[in-house]
C-alpha cells in the first residue's frame, strides 16, 4: 500500500526523520570545524584547541586560533550558507533546478561592483569592510535585474530555458569587462582581482564576519518564514494566483533576498560558484521538496561544503594554497553537467 503523503502519520514520521537528518549535519559541521581548526601549516591538537579555549594556551596558539584561523573557518561557512540559499531561493521562484547566482551572473556582477569599489578605497580602512556587502548588493542588483528583465516574456513569465541562457550570456559579459578592468589595474590590485576570481576566502577576519553577520541573521529567518510561499510559487503561476497569491510582487521581494544573500557573500568570498547549486539538490534529496526544512537544510550543507573545500585547499598543497572557488568547481562542474542532461534542456 502506497502511504499517502498528506496523512498526519506520514508528515509525522518524515518530520522526525528530517530532524534527525539536520542533526547529523550538525554533528558533521561540528566535527569538521574541530578538523579545520587543528589542520594548517602549524598544527593545534585537539587538547591544545581545548586549551586555548579555555584561556590556557600560549600566546602563539591564541594568535594562530583566533586572529587567524577562526575567522576565515567562521566566514567561509557563513558565505557558504549564503550563497546555498541564495541558489535555493532562485530554483524556487523560477523552477529551473539549474538556477545558481553564480551561473546566472548574479555572483559575478557583484564581484564587479567590489573590484570597482576596491579600486578606488583601500581595503584596509574599517569602512569600506562594511560597505562592501553594500556595494556588492548594488552590482548583483543591477545583473539581477537585467536578467529578470530579458528572461520576461509577456503573457509566459519566466522561462527556465530562457532564464539560464540569458544568466550565462550577462556572465561572460562581465567576465569580459572583468579582464578589460585588469589590464588598467595596478599589480596590487591586479593580484586582488586574480584572488577574487579564484574564489578564495579573503576577507578572513572578524571585520569581514561582522560584515556578513547581519546579512545572515536578517535574511534567512525571512526566507524560511516565506518558505510555503516559495512552495506555492512552485505550483506555477495560473496555481499560485488561483490560491490567492500576488506572484509577482512575491517572486520580486524573494529575488531581492536572494540577490542580497549573494552579494553579501561574493564581497567577503571572491567568485565561488556551483554552492548555490549542489546545496539545494542535495538537500532535496535528504529531507524532499517541502522548503519548511529544504532552506536550513540547504543552508547547513553550504555551509559545510564551502567549509569541507576551504579547508582542503589551505592543506592539500601545503604551504601553498589552492582557493577554496577552485576545489568547489572541481565538484561542481561535473554536477552541473549531469543536471543539465537529467533536466533535458
């Protein structure tokens, strides 16, 4: 007998099993930041990570963990759960299972806005750490807009097909005036851009996580408090108006919050693409397509692949490193080739 998905034993029962799946992504994020903690070019044993917590270690130890180590753990996990929502949201309001901001050019348009801006400000002053998220939302904005407006058609909404070529052909737009800007550039800004287009974590102290913080905090409780709306959005169109929903004044405000998330992370993370992909795929698998549990889920595993690839590449070659953007790609582009063939497009 085939259970039926609306009675109150089965949502029960998959509740439960999607609480337990939250949990073990817990458990692992928890038992890889105690992993990225103790790995690097001078190692930290877990008693020591224990010891230094508790105010015990040598000033050494204090610096390694918290000015240096710490951060750049704490961001690349909070930009990771910024952009696997930001994809989450996209694939919901558009139903393209392909959608991702950085396939789309939202990534790279803030990426732009944060060359541009850097150009002119140095880095190194605490104001422009907390206008770059800012300034990143600005560039993403206007490619996201230009997107929406070129993938529209009157009377059709919003083509998937459409929408990806029309992301595809604004990207390598940008990345076209990207190289134009470097050959004007200085070679320390130039050695910036070649960072930023790698997709390296940056940005790792604790200004650039106060900066990315609230952007976190405000963004995706919202999102999950819109989650049954974006379950709605994926009914279609002529569904959603049928239940009463203003579609369009919706799929605006959650494109806005997406574009947000993104921005806010690319200005802190560089061009990391492919998290806002894999994280919602892999998260409808776990816990199926209800975005009650699919946003956090999501969330949590950005999170902890950004986390998984930023640590691989701060020890694979030590003691070079390989941008966190780069071991993401290896992963992702393989992923995204067997998406777009299962999706037929």
């Amino acid at each position: 007998m085939i259970p039926n998905k609306y009675a109150p034993e089965y949502l029960q029962r998959r509740n439960k099993r999607n609480i337990l799946v939250i949990f073990i992504i817990s458990l692992l994020i928890l038992l890889m930041l105690i992993i990225s903690m103790n790995t690097g070019h001078i190692r930290l044993s877990p008693l020591e990570l224990f010891e230094t917590f508790l105010g015990e270690g040598t000033d050494r130890q204090r610096l390694i963990l918290f000015q240096f180590r710490l951060p750049r753990i704490v961001l690349s996990v909070l930009v990771g759960m910024a952009l696997a929502v930001s994809g989450c949201i996209l694939q919901g309001i558009s139903r393209n299972a392909l959608a991702d901001p950085g396939i789309l050019g939202i990534n790279a348009g803030a990426g732009l806005a944060v060359v541009l801006f850097i150009s002119f400000f140095p880095s190194t002053t605490e104001a422009p750490v907390f206008l770059l998220p800012f300034v990143a939302l600005l560039g993403s904005g206007i490619t996201a807009f230009l997107i929406y407006l070129l993938s529209y058609k009157k009377g059709e909404g919003i083509s998937p097909v459409r929408l990806l070529l029309t992301g595809i052909a604004i990207a390598a737009g940008i990345s076209a005036a990207m190289i134009v800007l470097t050959l004007k550039l200085d070679s320390e800004t130039y050695q910036f851009v070649a960072i930023w287009l790698a997709g390296s974590i940056w940005g790792s102290n604790w200004r650039f996580v106060l900066s990315l913080l609230p952007w976190i905090l405000i963004f995706i409780p919202l999102v999950i408090a819109k989650a049954r709306i974006i379950d709605t959005l994926n009914l279609g169109d002529v569904r959603a108006t049928g239940l009463g929903l203003a579609i369009e004044k919706e799929r605006l405000l959650l494109l806005g919050v997406a574009v947000a998330l993104a921005g806010a992370g690319v200005s802190v993370s560089g061009g990391i693409g492919f998290v806002g992909l894999i994280a919602p795929h892999m998260a409808r698998q776990l816990v199926g397509a209800r975005h009650q549990f699919v946003i956090p889920v999501s969330a949590m595993l950005g999170g902890l692949l950004l986390l998984v690839a930023d640590t691989i590449g701060r020890v694979i070659l030590q003691p070079s490193e390989i941008p966190a953007g780069i071991v993401v790609a290896i992963i992702g582009a393989p992923y995204f080739l067997y998406l777009l063939v299962k999706s037929n497009t």
